[in-house]
C-alpha cells in the first residue's frame, strides 16, 4: 500500500467516527430531555390527582418546587364555557383545573402545561 492510500483510510474513517460519536451526543441529550419531561408529566399528574382530593372546593391555588428545580402551579376555577345549569338532577359545578410544571436546563427554561374541565359537587 502506498501512504496516500494509507492516508486516505484515515481521512474516511476519521469522517466516520465523528459522524458515529455526533449521533451517540445527539441521542444522549435527547435522552436527558426525555427524562426531564417525563419527571415533569409525572409531577403533573401527581398534582393533578393530589389536588383532586379536595373535590368540593371550586376555587384552589397552589404552588411549589419538587425534585431537582421543578417548579409546578396548580390552579382551579369555575368554568365559564358552560352555563351554570343542572346535570342530570344533580347539583354539579363545573370547574378547570390548571396545572404547570417548569425547569431550567442549559438551553433554557422548559415547561409543560395541562388543563381539564371536571364537574365537581359544591360543598353545602
């Protein structure tokens, strides 16, 4: 073999490895992110069912920090989409409930956001 065949195997395997070693960084940050935003769903979804303990109140703020800088904000208040009539012979209020779950990463601050309508028995 000559030195510039020599020389132009590493030229190619050079330009393979640094597209093999790209792909592998691409994967592991999406990876990261995808645990962020999982980590921030489960959150979500923990408050969201915390919160739905107390069914009778139509008006509930909350907020705090979990985990590793999450930050979450709960909010539920009457629905205005719907009139305020009876369903079905029953007393129901309908209400939206809201909920945000926030972090910083090294691109930024990322969030995610849900939000339901649920008909709850006002307290008597």
């Amino acid at each position: 073999m000559s030195l510039i065949e020599v020389l132009i195997a590493f030229v190619i395997l050079s330009m393979t490895m640094a597209v093999i070693l790209r792909i592998n960084a691409t994967s592991l940050r999406n990876h990261e992110v995808s645990k962020q935003y999982l980590k921030a769903v489960q959150i979500a979804e923990s408050r969201m069912t915390e919160m739905g303990i107390d069914a009778h109140s139509v008006d509930l703020m909350r907020d705090g920090v979990e985990g590793e800088g999450f930050t979450w904000q709960y909010l539920r208040q009457p629905y205005s989409g719907w009139s305020g009539e009876q369903y079905q012979g029953l007393a129901v209020a309908p209400v939206e409930e809201r909920i945000r779950v926030a972090w910083n990463t090294a691109g930024g601050e990322r969030e995610i956001a849900f939000s339901k309508v649920t008909l709850i028995f006002p307290a008597r």
